[in-house]
C-alpha cells in the first residue's frame, strides 16, 4: 500500500467513510520525496523513541518504524485511528496509538508507560527527562505555534524536534531581530533550541493542498537557555508585553505588564540598562531582553505567575 499517491490517498479514505476535515487540518502528505526529507532530518537510530503527532493516514509512521524507531503516535480523530490501527497492524509492537488532544498530552508521564510499561494512571514521572527522545510530525497548522509553545515551556527531554509547519510560522522561529517575522515565538524558540529551515515543501504535495506552502523545520534542544537570566517567567512575560503591541515603544508596550512599573518607570530602566527607551520590541535580541528582564528581577518585582 503506497501512503503518499493521492489515489490511494482518496481510496483509503473511502474505504472508511472519512474525508479530509479542513476544521482538523487535515492536508495528507502525497509526496515520498518529502518524507524521505522528514527522515533525513530526523536521522532516525535503530531504537530511537520518537513522538509522532497527527500520524494521519500512518505514511511517516510506517517509515520512522521500519527506520529502527519506536514510535508514540498521537492523533485526535477517531475516524483515523481505525484506519491507523489496520494499515499499521504488522508494526504493533513497536507502535503505540493514542488517541489524544496533543496540547493536553503530559508526555512525561505518557513516556513513561511506554518505557516503563506502566499503567497510564501513574503519575508524572520520575527520571523521564533523562530518557532521550525525538519529535517528528508533520503538524496541523492550526496547533503549530501553542503546541511548540507548550512543549518547549513544559521542559520535556527531548533530543530535537523535526516538524512540517506553515512556511511563516518556520520562518517566524529562525528570524532575526528588526525583521517582520521576529517576535515571541522567535525568542521562545531561540531561548530553548538551536533552529533551521532544511526543507521547503510545496502546497502541491499535499491533498488536499493547502492555502500555504510548508517547509520542515528542526530545532535541536539545547543543553543551555541561549540566555541566561535571573527569572525565566519574568523574562518571558517582557517578551509577551513587547510583541504584543509591537508597533509601540518598549515603555508604552511594557506599560503596567509588571505591578509598580509604569511608561516613567520603565522609559528610567530601560535607559539605566544602555538600551534606548524610543526602541521597539521587535529591535530587541533575546539578550537585550533579558538584560531589561534581570534589571526587573534585581529591583525585587515579583509579579504574579501568568495562568
């Protein structure tokens, strides 16, 4: 069965009643071209234990297993889970499906029943963040940025992350500073990985293509933040200040994002610590903004944790 032919593509989804759910993101990669790039990327090991999320139709799936890979696939629709489980049934043991919302997963403890095959209602869990693993996926779009968000906020022990997303959103994660495409998720990706476009993928390798091209991305963990800063939560609430009004000046956007700090107060810090206070946000490098963020955290501002 050949995963990545657009008429197989539209039989499989036949033979079970589904058709592509525009709502899921729901675009099939139809191009082994590209998939032998994901793979690349990947360099997948005899043994590697990968998170796959939104397998889709099990074409990536198939290839990280017969790689060498232990794969933890993660999907959402239950449609495509029956369909999963039969085109996947000669690789049950090394495949192991979850049906799943990837922002709600806690993958140190899912990781955790896997390698330790424990019950699933363990806890989360000890020494997991020691066990190395790798994300590869080609990602619905529209869960791309909070999903990159919330694992890199969420500390797992990941080794690197190789993911198919928008085109933008992967040139938004390696941008430079003064540039339209830097923002938040550019220093939240910066602060804790090492990233880079390997590959650009056209809108026409998908079915049903999407509005936008894609590209695949890799972003490899650091062992260091690239900033070392006092207070990581106060650091990242500066930053989400910044961007989010980013046509404004640092004072005007930061105005009252921290207790006690006004326009005046920050126009006096921002000045104390070399920067210039008429700077926008999206001029800032992440060390100019953890050099604001340790001033803050030196003059004892404490501010509640964001929920």
């Amino acid at each position: 069965m050949e995963l990545t032919r657009i008429g197989e593509v539209r039989r499989l989804l036949a033979a079970y009643g589904l058709r592509p759910r525009k709502s899921r993101g729901q675009n099939f990669l139809v191009a082994a071209g590209v998939l032998d790039k994901i793979l690349e990327a990947a360099e997948i090991r005899a043994g590697d234990l990968v998170v796959e999320i939104g397998p889709g139709l099990g074409a990536l799936t198939r290839r990280l297993v017969e790689d060498g890979a232990r794969v933890v696939a993660v999907e959402l629709d239950a449609g495509l889970l029956l369909v999963l489980r039969d085109v996947l049934s000669d690789y049950a043991d090394r495949v192991r499906l979850i049906q799943a919302d990837a922002l709600e997963v806690d993958y140190d403890a899912l990781l955790k029943t896997v390698v330790g095959r424990q019950s699933p209602e363990v806890g989360p869990a000890e020494g997991m963040r020691d066990v190395p693993f790798k994300v590869v996926a080609n990602l619905p779009y529209y869960i791309t940025s909070p999903f990159i968000a919330g694992f890199l906020e969420a500390g797992y022990g990941f080794e690197r992350m190789v993911l198919m997303v928008q085109r933008e959103t992967a040139e938004r994660m390696v941008a430079e500073p003064g540039t339209k495409a830097y923002g938040a998720l550019t220093v939240l990706v910066c602060y804790h990985t090492r990233a880079e476009v390997f590959w650009r993928v056209s809108r026409h390798c998908f079915y049903p293509p999407p509005a936008v091209d894609s590209a695949i991305i890799r972003l490899f963990k650091r062992e260091q933040p690239a900033v070392s800063v006092l207070r990581p939560d106060l650091y990242f609430r500066i930053v989400r200040a910044a961007f989010g009004q980013r046509r404004k000046m640092l004072p005007n956007a930061l105005d009252h994002c921290i207790p006690g700090l006004d326009r005046k107060a920050w126009t006096r810090l921002i000045r104390d610590v070399g920067l210039d206070p008429q700077a926008r946000g999206e001029t800032l490098t992440p060390e100019e903004f953890g050099i604001i963020a340790d001033a803050c955290a030196q003059m004892g501002f404490d501010p509640p944790a964001v929920v």
